[in-house]
C-alpha cells in the first residue's frame, strides 16, 4: 500500500482564520514533507520531517507551522495567511533520505487551499 | 543556471508515436532520479525511478546519463490517456528533492 492520505480536500479560510491540515502514511516511512504548488510550477519544498524531527524549513513563514505528532501523521497549521498563499498544499513520504533510487517520494492528493 | 532543467513543451503527438523527454541536472553529486506524472489538479505519481544501467516499465524506458549529466525518459506506443505533465526530480542524497519545471504532453487522437 503506497498511500499517503490528506484532509481537508478542499480548504477556503479568511486571512484571520486558524486551520490545520492533516497527512498520514501508514507505510512505515520515516521522512515526510509539505510541499507547496501554484498552477503550472513545480511544487516547492517547504518542510521536511525525519524521525518525527524537523530536518528542514525552507525559510516559510511563521504563519505556516508544522507539526509531527508521530511517525504517520504530520500536520500544517495555518495561521494569518495571505491571498498568495492560495495553493495546492500537497504531503509527501519516503522511507528515509534521498540517498539511493530505492527511495521514492509518494504524494497524498493534497488540499486545495483558497485564502479571501 | 537552475538546477534541473526540461522543456516546458508542450509535445503534440500522434497516438501510437514515440516520444522522448530529456532533463538535465547541474549537481554531479546527484544520486537519485525519477520521473513522475503529474495530472491537471492532481498530484505527482511517481512513474520510475532511474538506475543507473536504464531500466524500462512496459511502454516506458528510462536513462542515466551521468557523464553529460542528463536523464531521460521515453514512452512507446503513446496513449491518450499518457497526455500529461512528466516532472523530472533529482536529488544528491539529502532529503532535498529537486524538480524540474515539467514538460506537458498532449497526446492526440
């Protein structure tokens, strides 16, 4: 099973609304990601989590906070966001680093996230 | 110069041509590749890693070219339902996976 499972699908908030979007993978991988994509561009890394730590903060902004309660779940806490910030948040998985062809990324379906 | 680089296309083809799709990395250090497919509004799959020797999936072959440091990928017998974009991912072995911009394909019936 290479599924990683993303809610809310669809997500429309107001800039001083709080909300959370929330990831799980019950793969055993050990390294999970948020990503960030606008039409037509790639999607951009924003955090990485391994072994529920955080490896990596692409410099996000604070209003965007990530969390990893366990090893499956992985949360991003949105807080006070801008119009620009309107994307498809999309969550990701591998086994552990990107060290050898073995290790593949998998995408959940992502949330669609429209800010007013 | 950015990282990976592929032509955006788009690529028309016939049903049941062959096309090919080259992407280039900067990074020699690079250890890890794959080509995903990624649909209007939907996520990335992945559709192969690379090996280093190529490595083929039915319709669909894969090269390394680590001397001119390029991949490629090459899809046989193209289907409609093929028409998407191939996004090229490159990593050098840190949990940092570098995409390239995609090239859109549009296969015609």
């Amino acid at each position: 099973d290479t599924e990683v499972t993303q809610t809310p699908k669809h997500l429309v908030m107001g800039m001083t609304n709080k909300k959370s979007l929330k990831c799980e993978q019950h793969m055993g991988h050990r390294a999970m990601y948020w990503y960030k994509q606008k039409a037509k561009k790639p999607p951009e890394l924003m955090f990485v989590y391994s072994y529920e730590k955080l490896s990596i903060n692409e410099s996000v902004p604070s209003r965007f906070s990530p969390e990893c309660p366990n090893s499956s779940l992985l949360n991003l806490h949105l807080h006070a966001l801008q119009p620009e910030d309107s994307a498809l948040y999309l969550c990701a998985s591998s086994q552990d680093y990107a060290g050898s062809p073995f290790n593949e990324q998998f995408f959940g379906p992502g949330t669609r996230l429209t800010v007013l | 110069r950015k990282e990976v680089e592929q032509d955006p296309g788009p690529f028309n083809v016939p049903e049941g041509a062959t096309v090919a799709f080259n992407c280039t990395y900067s990074n020699s250090a690079s250890q890890s590749f794959f080509w995903y497919r990624q649909d209007c509004r939907k996520e990335p799959k992945l559709l192969m890693s690379v090996y280093s020797s190529g490595n083929e999936d039915g319709r669909f072959t894969a090269q390394l070219n680590r001397a001119s440091q390029y991949i490629s990928l090459l899809i046989r017998d193209s289907k409609l339902s093929d028409s998407a974009t191939y996004l090229c991912v490159v990593s050098s072995g840190t949990y940092k996976y570098i995409f390239g911009t995609g090239t859109r394909l549009k296969v015609l019936a």
